[in-house]
C-alpha cells in the first residue's frame, strides 16, 4: 500500500511538473505565484482534472432499474431547491487546483525550461561549513541509528556459523554483540555566498506597471540564485535625483516625482560592496531597472566612470533591465550597448511588457557566471 501511495504521489508530482512548464510563461507572466508564497513554498493554480457526474443512458435491454420511477429528465426532486430566475449557463465551469511546490522545485523547472547553466562561483576564497554525513558503521550508538539490515545480517552470520540455520531456516534473534549503528564522519565543505542589489528608478516615468514587472522579474532571479548559493542577501537601493537603501516592501511600491539621476544608485551601490560585501568573498550580483531615462549625458559618463572602474572589477556580472514606459527615452541601454560592446560581464535587457520577463531572465541567468 505504501509503494501505490508513493507511485501515486509520484506520478501526480509529475503531472503538476508538465503542467508548470507547459504554462510557464503564463505563469511568470501573471505574477500569480508571488502572492501565494509562503516560507520555502508557492501555491501554483494547475487545471482540475472534470468531476464526475451522471449522465442520462437509453437503458437498453429494457427492466428497472435505480431511478425508473414516473418522471421526466431534469425533474426536481421532492426536497430540493427549484429552478431561480435567469437562464443556466451552457457551458462548464473551470476548475482549479492549488498545488504547493518548493522554490528548490521550481528553480528546477525554470532551468530545464530556459535550458539555464549552473553558476560556476567566481575563484575566489569561499567560506566552509561543516557537515555530517553518514559513512560508516558502529558496534554502539542509540536506537534511532541503529542499522537494521546490517544488524541482521551479522546475527544470520552468527547463527550459520553456530549450526543453529541451515536449509530448513531456523529463528535469527539479535544480540547486542551483533548491533550494527550508523556512524557520521563530519566533513568540512566548501560554500559560496553571494548578494544580490537590485537598484531600481522610482521617478515619476516609472509607473505601477513598470514596478510590477520588477517585482516579478526579481522574484525569479531570486528563485534561481538561491538554488545556486547556500546563503543569499539581498539589498534594494531606489533612486530618482538622489538614491538611498529600502526595504523589500518599501522598493516595490515606492513612487516619486523627481528627476534621475542612475550615478547616484550606482555610487552608493559600490559603497555598500565596499563596506559589507569583500569581493574575494562574495558573489556578487548588481541588478538595475529603468525605463532608460537619465538627467544628463554628464551623468551618463559618470555611470560609465563608475562601472568600468568600480563594479564591473567586483561583480560576476551587472544586469541592466530598461523596462519599457510611454516616458522613457530607452537612451541609456543604448549608452551602455555601445560603451561595454565587447565586455560579456555587462548584459542588457529590453523588456516591453510582462510577457517579455521570461525572455529578460533567460539573457540574464543564461551566462553560468
């Protein structure tokens, strides 16, 4: 019964998994995932397979039969409601199930569907952890480890050798001389960081679409990465004229009115690196969003300045998403096109609407690095 339950369970986990990926860009696309999240976990809507119901036969062959009794079909039966006012609808209803999947799941389905490489960590120094792993054998130990097969098998040794089972069987009964435990043998192994700064332009040319296009675009960066590296941070900084670090929330909905100036997220950016995030320790990862608009080309070669001699030496790679807007010019991807032209550790990303975040993270997260 408990290999049915767990074929059974299997191959449902099968079904939900097809059905994420056949509808994946649906999925990314609507952004429904990120409100049904919860801890390590998110809530995907996946089709219901039809209830069943009864449907009226010619009952051939003739004779009774359950339900023969005067009447015609669709009759109401005594006790039950009667038809209301309107007409009944002609067609049937959706049906949807929520399924709970892990974001260590569904990192996997985004990579196998974007055919995403493994990040291979920058060769710098990276911290241990020691872990313990079950390697070997021990004549003691509790209850709970004890070694149940190598236990009898030590006994059954036991009992040939004494001439007391043979071909006709006989009863095998542990001693404690023939207890078997597990033993752990704790190793150190080594464990890469990494932290993401997302920086984001909150002027008054980003509107509530633009925003939520981030929002769903971080949250499966986010997804991946963490299924990359042991320990993730993560830290938001929003700008328009001036920048200044938020909290996850506050990123997400804040909106100003100001002018922008992208050298100000960039500057404080490095400052944060600088102070809390040592590059021979960390992986770290710089994600920009805007609509392309910026104050001055003065400013735009001060961006430059900064990336060439600051963050591009300490990333793995900087990510910039122009996120399309009926009031951005959509310059600055092209600024930054042509100045790193031949540098693979800038990537850029156009993204006109929420059906483009797929696309966007696949040139992302498609470089391995």
């Amino acid at each position: 019964m408990a290999n049915r339950i767990d074929l059974d369970h299997a191959r449902f986990r099968g079904i939900v998994r097809g059905s994420i990926r056949k509808d994946l860009r649906k999925h990314i696309a609507n952004g429904a995932m990120i409100a049904r999240q919860g801890g390590d976990t998110v809530k995907v809507p996946v089709p219901q397979i039809d209830l069943p119901r009864f449907r009226y036969g010619s009952n051939e062959g003739g004779g009774g039969g359950v339900g023969q009794g005067d009447g015609e079909a669709g009759d109401p039966i005594p006790g039950e409601g009667q038809p209301g006012a309107g007409e009944a609808g002609s067609e049937a209803g959706q049906h949807e199930l929520e399924v709970e999947v892990s974001l260590e799941e569904l990192a996997k389905i985004l990579g196998e569907e974007l055919e995403l490489p493994n990040i291979e960590p920058k060769g710098r120094r990276q911290v241990t952890t020691e872990v313990n792993r079950y390697t070997g054998l021990r004549r003691v130990g509790p209850s709970s480890l004890r070694h149940v097969k190598r236990t009898f098998k030590r006994a059954l040794k036991r009992e040939i050798a004494m001439g007391r089972f043979g071909a006709k069987g006989g009863v095998v009964i542990p001693i404690p001389d023939d207890m078997r435990y597990r033993a752990w043998d704790p190793k150190t192994v080594p464990e890469s960081n990494a932290c993401i700064i997302y920086m984001m332009d909150v002027s008054g040319s980003m509107g509530d679409e633009q925003k939520e296009i981030v929002r769903i675009e971080a949250f499966w960066i986010d997804t991946w990465l963490k299924s990359q590296y042991r320990h993730l941070e993560t830290r938001y900084i929003v700008h328009d004229a001036e920048a200044k670090e938020v909290d996850a929330h506050t990123f997400f909905h804040l909106r100003e009115s100001g002018g922008t100036r992208i050298s100000s997220a960039y500057s404080l950016c490095n400052a944060i690196i600088d102070a809390e995030y040592p590059p021979e320790e960390w992986n770290i990862y710089p994600f920009h969003f805007s609509d392309g608009d910026n104050w001055s080309g003065g400013d735009t070669a001060r961006c430059l300045d900064l990336l060439r001699s600051q963050l591009l030496p300490k990333a793995n790679v900087f990510c910039y998403g122009q996120v399309r807007s009926t009031y951005g010019s959509g310059q600055f991807k092209t600024d930054l096109d042509h100045a790193f032209a031949d540098e693979n550790v800038v990537i850029t990303s156009d993204i006109p609407d929420k059906d483009g975040i797929m696309d966007s993270i696949r040139e992302f997260l498609g470089t391995g690095r």
